[in-house]
C-alpha cells in the first residue's frame, strides 16, 4: 500500500499465498523440532491433499456456479493413473521427488482428460441434473476402477476389466487388483511436496480467476444468457474451469495416494465427493482462503474430537448442522457485521 | 422364463426405488430442496420395525405401523430443527445441512443399534407363488412389494389431486407466496410433505429389509443414492415420474446384473441415466421448462 497500489483481490491473494507459506514453515519447523504429534505428521499430506481438492472444486461451484457432487472421482483417476505411473517409473526414475511429481502430472492430464470427456455432455444440463449426473459419473468411475486390473511386465503395461485377465510375464507385477485396489504403493508423497502442490493450485486458481478467461467463467455463472448475448462461447469457458479443475483434483488424487501403502477406489466414494462440497461451502463460495481454512480445520476436527470416541462423528454433524444454521441466521450475521467495520458501512448504504 | 423372472424382480426392486423416490421428489416439488437425510430415514424406518418384531415380539403389521409412526415424527422433527430456519437461505446451505443431518442419523444409529448387522426378521410371510407349472416363482415379498408401490401410487395421485391438502400442496409447490396470500399454510403444508415423505420411507425400509434382510446404520445410504436418481430419471418434482423413474432403475439394474455383470451394474445404471438427461435434460416426465429471455 506503501509503494505499490493494490487492489483489494491482489491484496487478498497474496495474503492466501503469504498464510500457506506460513503455515508450512510453522508446521515444518515444528516437525524438525519434535513438537508435532505423530497423528498429525501422518496429516499433513492429507490435509495438503484435501486443500487442492477444495480449492479446485470451489473453482467449479464457485467460480463456476455450478454444483459437482462427483469431485471424488478425478480424485480417483488421478491416484490410480498416477500410483501406476509412479510405480512403473519405478526403475527408470531413482529420484522419490521426481518420481512423484511424475506421478502428480500424469495423475493430472488423466483427470483432465477425463474431465474434458466428461464436461461436454455434462455441462449442457443445469443445476440439479448436472449435480446428478456428476455424482453418477463419480459412480461411474468408481466402478471400473474396482474392476480394473492392471499389469506390468517385460512386454510393458497390461489392462484387463472385469477379472484378472493380465497374462504377465515372469517378474511381471499386478498394479491394480481390481477390488483389492493398488497394494505396496511406495510412500513417497511429502509435506513440502504438498504445499508445494497447494501453492501452484493457488498460482494457477488465481491467475485464471484474474484472467480474461476468468471473467469470462465468472459471468457465465452471473448471468448465462447475458454472457451468451455479447458473445462468449459459453462451452469453451465451462469447459476450461471444468478441465482445470478436474486436473488439479487428479493431482491431489495422486498425492493422497502415494501418502499410504494401499488404496482403493472405495475411499473415493459420493461421501468423499460430499466432504470436499463441505469444506467449499463452509469456507464460501468463490473464497479460496475460506477453503483452505476449511479443508484443514474440518480434517483436523474428526481427530481433535477423538476424546470423544464413538460421539466423535455425532458431535461432527451437529457442529456442521449448527455452523449452517448460525451462518444463515440474520440475528447472528448482524452480532458478527459489529465487528467489522469496513463492511458494515457497506451494509448501511445498501 | 428366466426374463420373466428377471423382470418381476426388477419391477419389484423398482417398486421400493419408486417409493423412496417419491418422498424425495415431493419434497423437492415443495421446498426445491434435496434432502440427503432421506435414505437415513429409510434406515431408522427399518431399525424400528426390526425391534418391535423381534425384540418385543409384536406383530409385523404393528411393527410397520410403528416404523411409520416414528419416521413421520422425525420428518417433520428434521424439517423444523433443520430445514425450517434455512428457508431463506442459499440452496447449497441447506443441502450441506441435508448433508449433515445424514450424518446425524447414521451416526445415531451406529451409537444406539450398534454397527453389527441385524438379520431382519421377515416381516412379509416367506414363501413362493409357482406358476406355469413351478417354472416361474415368485416370492412373497416381491408381489407385497409392487402391490404396495401400486397402492401409495394411486393413493397419492388422488391425495394431491382431490383433497384440499393436496391442492394446497401443489399450489405451494408452483408458487409459496402466491399461496401464502390465498390463505395456505404454507409451514404446515411443507411439513406435511416431509411428513408423507417420511412415512413412505419408512414402509420403503421395510420392505427393502425384507427383501435383502442384513440391516447396518448405512443401509439406507446406497439405495437412498439410487432412489434419487430414479426421481432425477423420471424428472424431480414430478410424482408419476417417480413411478416411472424408479421402476425402470431396479429393471435396469437387475437386467444389468442377470445379463451383464454383477460388478458392473451401477455403473450401467447410471451410464443409461446420463444417456436418458443428455436426451431428454428434465428426465423422462419432467416439465421442458422454456428459457425467456
């Protein structure tokens, strides 16, 4: 403010970039000194994993407007395309940092092909009906990778539906067992690759919400028929978000997956879709920061809850119940508009 | 024969869809919401017919009568903790706490009834109808099943048709403060649509358990998932449409299973629900509603 004139958007932006960057020296620092619970060491990958995944899906509800109740299944696509990716560079690629990012790229143009495929039938339905066919979709994918088997020898990669049809080869390994999933993933996926997963979300979330593009996406959601009636090409900017988003959630997939030995595509279920929509709407829609805070709070909250063991989810739902119920009561908005000042005059002229 | 079989099946499957389906796309004719805790609904329906039958050995038909007793209270107990003051509020608000009032529900029940599977008791008579010489049987419970679904159907067709409730019901549904000002209740009217809502599930539970008797706290989640699809596939809002839908998803789904794969058979369920909106986008019997610019 000083030299450099922001505006309030930059300024906020930064400010996302500025708290993730804090967050991670904090939490590393706290980690190399010994301060950290061994519960939450075994978090933060998650916890990075779940951030990419609202900050993405908030690019479709969002930026977008429009409701995707199948998040979890780019989530999917990406773990499962990108385990095997990391798993079959395994050999060729000695280094575990460029390993995963192999992984977490290939987990992502996967997802976005997908994503593509799946955006343009998907995108011509509105509202309810898109939501539904998103979750359909995520059932979809869901389903076949229970039924994949995929294989790897001498010859190269083998793929079989239904049973394991693979054929391998001697010294040949069994990726994806179908339901069994993909078992003896190497650990690979770290915190600091994690946040600095997040952090290109961020850039890439950022720099296309400001972008042309961006403004593009924004008032097709405003207003569909206006931004059609001074000619944008409202499927190409769906599309684009949809993709984008897709992308990002296939690499948060990846990394997740590479966070645990074993993994299946049950973990990737309409729940896990649904707890990525919780966190974008606890955090508020279009609000990046929001999300952040949300996806860490509420990935957190389950274990804090732990001492009460078996109420831990009750208590879970209440205060989820109650959070929507307070956030959407006039009584207490206007308690919390008395604490900030900016945004109550706002308030008086409107 | 053995499509014959297949198909009785499938309607019969389709039946208890459609029932669940109903409740869901009355209430979202009325309050334009959908309600997750639906499926749960389903489940605390069938956990309570379970335990007035087995555990305190009352017959199956008061046992039924209880189930909808009870999941009638809670219908209209959810809505007004719940829904009521969320009126106003974004529709995504109000699904995150649909949402976590799932969440409630399932979680409540694995506290109380704990995550054991219950074996449910047959509440319809076991036994099966043979025909054409033995080559065709039917069981029981699949034939109380259709019957049921045909009975709630003409039920509420001459519900929201006849009665006053039911024009009140529909009037709410098309416009809440056009009908405010002609004097409906309009609170009352939307509880009493969780409530009818609320009370099928329960008989849907019911049936369902009877049906495929293992009862866990999620039992209700996947078919509550389907049934809502089957309304979206019959187009939501619409009440024939949840008839139509619900029966050609448990068609679909066992013809999946007899003919293609079991594994594969969601997935085809929802393949053929993405082709049915690609061509027709508001469901088979959903209202083409025109844009005006």
């Amino acid at each position: 403010m000083k030299s450099i004139r922001l505006n309030k958007t930059t300024r906020k932006n930064y400010l996302t970039y500025g708290l993730v960057i804090v967050a991670y020296v904090i939490l590393q620092l706290m980690s190399s000194s010994g301060a950290t619970t061994s519960t939450l060491q075994g978090m933060l990958v998650p916890i990075c994993a779940y951030v990419v995944m609202a900050i993405s899906l908030n690019l479709t509800v969002g930026i977008l407007g429009e409701l995707s109740l199948g998040h979890a299944g780019f989530m999917s696509v990406g773990a499962f395309t990108g385990v095997t990716a990391a798993i079959a560079a395994g050999n060729a690629i000695p280094s575990a940092a460029i390993r995963l990012i192999v992984g977490m790229v290939v987990g992502a143009l996967f997802a976005a092909v997908i994503g593509f495929l799946i955006g343009i039938p998907v995108l011509r339905l509105r509202g309810d009906y898109l939501a539904i066919v998103t979750l359909a979709f995520g059932e979809i994918i869901k389903g076949i990778f229970n039924n994949l088997f995929v294989g790897i020898d001498s010859r190269g990669l083998h793929i079989s539906l239904l049973s394991d049809k693979t054929n391998l080869a001697e010294g040949g390994k069994l990726i994806i067992g179908g339901p069994m999933g993909i078992g003896s993933i190497p650990k690979i996926s770290t915190f600091t690759g994690g946040a600095i997963l997040i952090m290109i979300t961020l850039i890439i979330v950022f720099h296309l919400v400001n972008s042309r593009a961006g403004r593009a996406i924004m008032a097709v959601r405003d207003n569909r028929i206006a931004a059609e009636s001074i000619g944008i090409n409202i499927t190409k900017y769906k599309l684009m978000a949809f993709t984008v988003s897709a992308a990002l959630a296939g690499a948060a997939g990846s990394l997740f997956a590479m966070n645990y030995t074993t993994i299946v595509a049950n973990k990737f279920d309409f729940n896990t879709s649904i707890l990525i929509l919780v966190f974008v709407v606890l955090g508020g829609l279009g609000n990046m920061l929001g999300s952040i805070i949300a996806a860490a709070a509420l990935t957190i909250l389950p274990e804090a809850l732990r001492q009460f063991s078996d109420y831990r989810m009750l208590v879970y739902a209440i205060v989820l119940i109650l959070v929507m119920l307070a956030t959407n009561n006039d009584t207490f908005k206007a308690f919390l508009a008395k604490f900030k000042p900016g945004k109550k005059k706002k308030e008086e002229v409107s | 024969m053995a499509f014959l079989s297949f198909l009785i099946s499938g309607i019969s499957l389709g039946s208890i869809y459609a029932i669940i389906a109903l409740g869901y796309t009355m209430v979202y004719g009325i309050a334009k919401m959908l309600n997750f805790a639906h499926g749960d609904v389903i489940m605390v329906g069938a956990y309570i017919c379970f335990y007035a039958t087995s555990r305190f050995q009352l017959p199956p038909l008061v046992g039924i009568l209880l189930a909808v007793v009870v999941c009638t209270i809670l219908g209209i107990v959810i809505e007004r903790l719940a829904y009521k003051p969320l009126r106003a509020a974004p529709v995504l608000a109000v699904l995150i706490t649909a949402i976590g009032m799932s969440y409630f529900l399932q979680n409540a029940a694995l506290l109380l009834w704990s995550s054991n599977p219950k074996v449910f008791p047959p509440v319809v008579p076991t036994g099966k109808i043979s025909l054409f010489g033995g080559q065709l049987t039917i069981s029981y419970v699949t034939v109380v099943a259709i019957l049921c679904c045909i009975v709630i159907m003409l039920a509420l067709t001459w519900f929201t048709s006849k009665t006053k409730m039911g024009k009140a019901m529909r009037a709410c549904s098309e416009d809440k403060g056009a009908s405010q000002l002609m004097g409906i209740n309009v609170n009352g009217t939307i509880s009493l649509t969780f409530a009818i809502g609320s009370g099928l599930a329960a008989i849907a539970g019911v049936l369902l358990c009877s049906a495929y008797p293992t009862l866990v706290p999620t039992t209700g989640a996947m078919p509550g998932i389907k049934a809502f699809t089957a309304a979206v596939f019959g187009g939501i809002g619409s009440i024939p449409g949840a008839f139509v839908g619900g029966i050609l998803l448990g068609i679909i789904e066992i013809f999946a299973k007899a003919y293609i794969s079991t594994q594969l058979s969601d997935p085809i369920v929802f393949a053929v629900l993405i082709i049915v909106l690609l061509v027709r986008p508001a469901g088979l019997l959903g209202k083409q509603i025109r844009e005006k610019v």
